[in-house]
C-alpha cells in the first residue's frame, strides 16, 4: 500500500476539522449508488405487505462524515425490496437533477437535520420540480419533524413531511404510493390540504433499534493519519432537557419511550462485522449522551466494555463519544478506555453558573471543571462544546466564561473553541426569547440582542476583529486543526504506542495550541475592557491573521515532518487483524 501525498502533506488537504466533536478527511461528495450485493442485513422480517418495487427511491441529504439517518432509512427500504439512490446535498444541483431525472424515482426523500440548509433544499427541490419530476417529494429531519407547517409553507413544492424518526414511517409511504393507494392515511406524516396543513396520527418511536439493518454505509470512510472511521449508535434520544436543544424536543414530542439502547454484544457486532469487512479501526458513536448516566445505564455500559473484551475488539480498535459533565466517573472512564475509548466530546456549554442555568444544563461549574479534570487524569483526549455568548450573557459572565477557558486548557490539551448561542426551531430557549419578544432573524439565521447593549457590541467587535471561520469554526480554522493533530497524536498513541518522539510532537503540539489560545484570550480580555472602561483595540483582522498563519505553518511543519519520519510504521499499523472471529465466541485469550 502507498500512501498518498495527502496522507502527509496536511497543507494538500488541510485537515478537514469541523467545530464539531470530531472531523476526518476525504469525505465522498455527490451520488452514492448502492452495492446491495454487499450490504449486510441482521435481520429479515417476513413480507406481510405486496410490494410495488419497480422505481427506485432517491434520498438526499448531507453526507459529510456518513449520515446515519439516511443510512438507516436507506437500509431499512431495500431490506424490503425497494432499490435506494442517496445523493450528496452538496453535489452540484445539476447532477442531482440528472440522477432523479435518470432513475425515475418513485419518491424522492429530503433530510433535513441542519435548519440553516432549508434554503439550499428549497432551491434544489425547486429545481428538480422545474425539470419536470413529478413522484412524491417528502422531507424528513429534526425541523420538518418539528416544524412542519412552516417547512411546507417554504417548501410548496413538497408533498409532504415525514414526522420524527422515519424509518417505518417512509417504508409505508412508499408501499401506499407503490401500490396507487391514498397516502394521506399513512400515521406520521403531515401534507398541505387546500390552505390548511393536515397531521396524521403520530408514529411512536421504534422501541427496539436492533430490529432495524444496519445503516447503509455504502461510502468511501473518512482517514484519520490512514485509519478508517465510521460512525455507528448504540443508542437514541437523549432524557436530558437542555433549553438549547431540539433533540430533547424531537424525542419527547413523539411517542413512544424516549432513550432506546441497543443490545451491547449487538453494537459490538456491527463494529467487528465492520472491521473485518471493511477495516474499520475508529468508531465515532454519534449518539447525543452516551448511555453512562445513573445505573441501568452504568450497566449497559459495563456490559459493552465485557463483550468489546470478549471479542477481541478493545486491543484493536478505538471509538469515540459523546457526553455530559455529570457522566464522568473515574472508574468507568478508566474501564472504557482499557476498552478503546480514546476521545470524549462533552457539551460543557458554559462556565458559569448563570449561564448554565439559562442553557438548563442542569450541571454545575464544579462539575465541568471536575469531568475535564477526570477526563485528564485518566489519559482521555477531549474536546468540548462552549457558548461564549447566551441569551443571558453580560460582561462579567463572558469574562467568567473566559477565564474557565483559561483553567480548562491551560496545558494546551485542547485548542478554544466557542460560539453564540442559536435559538433553534423547537427549542425551549427559542420558544422564552419569542415569548418576551427579544426573537431576531429567520429561520437560516435565527438571532437575539442581548440584554445589555454593551455586550452586543463586544460581539460584534469580537466577530469582526477574529476569523471566525479562519480561527474558530470550519474544517482549515486554526482550532480544529490543532485539535485535529492532537487527535492523530491520540490515535498514533494507542494504534503504534512505540512510536519514538510521539512525546515531543505532543508537546509541540500543546505549546502551540496554549500560544493560539492565549492571544484569543488577550483579544476577548482587551476587548471586555473596552467595554467597560472604552478605549480602542490593539488588535487588528490583519495582526491576528499574521498570526494564525504562523501557527498553522508551524503546526503544520511539525506534523508533516513526523508522519514522513515513521511512514513505514504508521503503514504497518493500518493492517487488520483477519484472524479474528468472525462468530461470536472468543477470538483471543
Ligand atoms: C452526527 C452529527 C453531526 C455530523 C453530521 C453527520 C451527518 N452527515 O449526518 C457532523 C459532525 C458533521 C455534524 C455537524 C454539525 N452539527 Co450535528 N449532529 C449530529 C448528531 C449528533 C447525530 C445525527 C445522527 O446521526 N442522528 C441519528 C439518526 C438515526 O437520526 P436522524 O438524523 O435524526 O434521522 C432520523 C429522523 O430525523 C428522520 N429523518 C431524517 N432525515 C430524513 C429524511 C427523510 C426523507 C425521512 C423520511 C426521514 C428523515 O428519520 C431518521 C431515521 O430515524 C445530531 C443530533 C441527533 N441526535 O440527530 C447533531 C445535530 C444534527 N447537529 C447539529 C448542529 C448544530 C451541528 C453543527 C452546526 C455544529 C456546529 N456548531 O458547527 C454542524 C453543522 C455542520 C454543517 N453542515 O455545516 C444540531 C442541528 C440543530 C438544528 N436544528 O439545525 C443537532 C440536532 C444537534 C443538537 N443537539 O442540536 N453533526
Ligand atoms: S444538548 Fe445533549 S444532553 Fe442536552 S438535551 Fe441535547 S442531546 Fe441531551
């Protein structure tokens, strides 16, 4: 095998980090035709329904990092029989039309989990309807789902909108519709009657995932320094009630139990069918909260370390997750590390208290400083979600949340990463600043001012003097890519722990990541000052870019120059273990 110059040269394809837990590179783009040769089904059920499956079914939706959604909806139609098309969102509209105009699709399905891409849809759907493809048009996501009326309202064109979780929900819309019945009786969907807009009866949510088939994952994996990645979910829903959150909402609205868990031997099943079948080493489970918190949960999580262990897995594969502050305990971290844990995004949010009242964490500033302490002492990478800005803020609440920062980070573990709070469609937070009139934007660009017009200003001083999106956010930001190293340092730690001089990259790596740190913190310090006392700003757009240019050329050079230096054992350890069990016994001692 040879690895390519990407692989190496960081500046060819600047690692692709978004602000999100974690980020990897070569993401496919356009149309991904299924291979239903190789897709792996867990379970077949037998057909109770006659089935017109003589049209394909096209699903669109935003394929970066895999979507699970459409990968569920996508296996559970052809584990019936139907032929699914998924194209890219981001694929040029062109060929997107040329693919629905090809396969004369029965029904085209939309996925919506971002709301800000409602316009992009709007566009394509319209331009699909232009080019006279005339089968049923529905949408599914977290803002249909929640917004069904306004989604219809901006998207005439759509015949309808899939409620809450759509796996069964689309199956049967696709069995009426194929078979020339009325699908307006279908339960879980809400369509457009005259002026008026229509819901059927809502679906409850599926009580056991592991009915469902693997999610399609018929795409090239994104690499991490040459190590395959997929995300998988060993649960669903999330029993926390965050005021930002409109997953909470997406949950509870439906029917139905709220968290569902898979079966942990199951999860641990997919993960190795995946690592023998296609060479899977790193897991991403995207689940909202991982199931830690309180005992049923601790037990499932138990019993997941027990059967990665009793495969064989734990020695030879990593995975990351998502959690809260309040989940983190020594001793169950330490075990999920022994069994490839290597990475742990944690919605931290805010640090303090106020503001975590606001966000209704419903933690405490104790407890983030002690979970990012814990999370240290047992050797896990981490990084975080932080909202510099919320509704509530005021000055002495953003210098507080600063100076956590500082205490977080001050052995340049991680690099700053932060953003204003947005008031999502379906969230509490946005439903209270509606309700006492302070509700700005649209639905792309949902807004708020805050309280005090000073702290206003300092956010929009903020925003103007940083790059956001060449500092903070977005996949070449100077953040995510400090981040992103420190990520294939992690990764190189535990898939090649004897690498020589790991321990120095790692320390080059943190010192730049306290350096880049540290001027956000003087810009947002000078600038808190200025608010209080006025004054002018030392800093500059162009001081600051000359700046982060430096780091990321620095960053850059170190990185580059240590995978050229142990090319040949970073290549020895892509290679996959094929003697491992492929039934489920154990494959070592
Ligand atoms: C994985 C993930 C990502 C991945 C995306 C991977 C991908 N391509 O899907 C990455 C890391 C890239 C990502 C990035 C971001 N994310 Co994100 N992400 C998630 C997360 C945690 C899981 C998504 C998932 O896999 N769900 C599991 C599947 C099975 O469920 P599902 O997607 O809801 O799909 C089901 C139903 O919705 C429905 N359905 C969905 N689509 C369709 C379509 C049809 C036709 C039908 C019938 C049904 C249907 O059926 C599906 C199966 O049951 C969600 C939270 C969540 N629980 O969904 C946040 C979430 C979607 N992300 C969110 C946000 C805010 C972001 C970022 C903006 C973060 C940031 N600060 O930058 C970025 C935006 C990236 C961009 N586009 O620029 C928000 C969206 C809020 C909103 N209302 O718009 C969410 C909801 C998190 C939250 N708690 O608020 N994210
Ligand atoms: S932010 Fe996370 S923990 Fe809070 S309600 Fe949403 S998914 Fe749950």
């Amino acid at each position: 095998m040879e690895l390519t110059a990407q692989f190496f040269d960081a500046r060819c394809l600047k690692p692709r980090c978004g602000p999100t837990p974690l980020s990897f590179t070569g993401a496919p783009k356009g149309v991904i035709m299924p291979d239903v040769s190789q897709f792996p089904v867990l379970h077949t059920r037998a057909a109770t329904v006659l089935r017109n499956t003589s049209r394909p079914i096209i699903l669109v939706g935003f394929q970066h990092q895999g979507n699970l959604g459409l990968g569920y909806l996508a296996s559970t139609l052809r584990q019936h029989g139907y032929s699914v098309v998924i194209c890219d969102i981001e694929a040029p509209p062109d060929q997107i039309v040329a693919t629905a105009m090809q396969s004369n699709p029965m029904i085209i399905g939309f996925s919506l989990i971002f709301q800000f891409y409602i316009l992009q849809y709007q566009r394509i759907i319209g331009m699909l309807r232009e080019a006279g493809v005339q089968c049923h048009f529905t949408m599914g996501g977290h803002f249909p789902s929640l917004s069904h009326v306004q989604t219809l309202k901006m998207v005439p064109e759509l015949d309808s909108v899939v409620r809450f979780e759509g796996e069964m929900t689309l199956l049967e819309l696709a069995d009426v519709i194929g078979n020339g019945h009325d699908w307006r009786t279908v339960p879980g969907i809400a369509y457009r009657m005259g002026d008026a807009i229509s819901t059927t009866p809502m679906r409850s949510l599926v009580d056991d995932l592991d009915q469902f088939p693997y999610p399609d994952r018929n795409y090239e994996p994104e690499t991490a320094i040459g190590h395959k990645a997929l995300p998988l979910l060993a649960s669903r829903g999330c029993a926390r009630t965050c005021s930002f959150c409109s997953i909470q909402t997406f949950y509870r609205t439906a029917p139905g139990k709220i968290v569902r868990t898979r079966k942990p031997a199951l999860v641990v099943e997919e993960m190795r069918s995946l690592y023998l079948d296609r060479g899977i080493k790193i897991f991403l489970f995207q689940d909202d909260d991982f199931p830690l918190f309180g005992p049923v949960w601790r037990r499932w999580a138990a019993d997941f370390v027990s059967e990665l262990h009793r495969s064989g897995l734990s020695s030879r594969v990593i995975w990351k997750m998502n959690c809260r502050a309040d989940s983190v305990d020594p001793a169950v971290f330490a075990s999920l590390r022994d069994a490839g844990l290597y990475l742990v995004y944690m919605g931290l949010e805010s640090g303090n208290e106020e503001g975590l009242k606001t966000l209704h964490k419903q933690v405490t500033v104790e407890q983030n400083l002690r979970a990012v302490q814990l999370l240290k002492q047992v050797g896990l990478l981490f990084e975080f979600g932080f909202m510099l800005f919320d509704p509530g803020s005021t000055l002495d609440s953003v210098r507080t949340n600063i100076n956590f920062l500082r205490t977080i980070l001050a052995d340049g573990c991680a690099a700053a990463v932060f953003c204003r709070m947005l008031p999502y469609d379906g969230t509490p937070i946005k439903d209270e600043l509606e309700r006492v009139g302070r509700l700005k934007g649209d639905v792309v660009k949902p807004d708020y001012d805050f309280l005090d017009p000073r702290v206003t200003a300092l956010y929009h001083s903020l925003s103007s003097i940083v790059d956001v999106w060449g500092w903070i956010h977005g996949y070449r930001a100077l953040s995510p890519q400090l981040n992103w190293v420190s990520n294939e340092i992690a990764i190189m730690e535990r898939m090649c722990p004897a690498l020589p001089g790991l321990p120095d990259l790692k320390q080059t790596v943190r010192r730049l990541t306290q350096e880049s740190n540290d001027i956000l913190f003087q810009v947002v310090d000078e600038l808190l000052n200025i608010a209080v006392n006025g004054g002018a700003t030392t800093w500059t757009n162009a001081k600051l870019d000359r700046h982060r240019r430096q780091f990321l050329d620095q960053l850059l050079d170190a990185r580059n120059a240590y995978v050229s230096l142990h090319q040949n054992a970073l290549l020895d350890s892509l290679q996959i273990d094929a003697s491992l069990s492929r039934i489920d016994e154990p494959a070592i001692a």
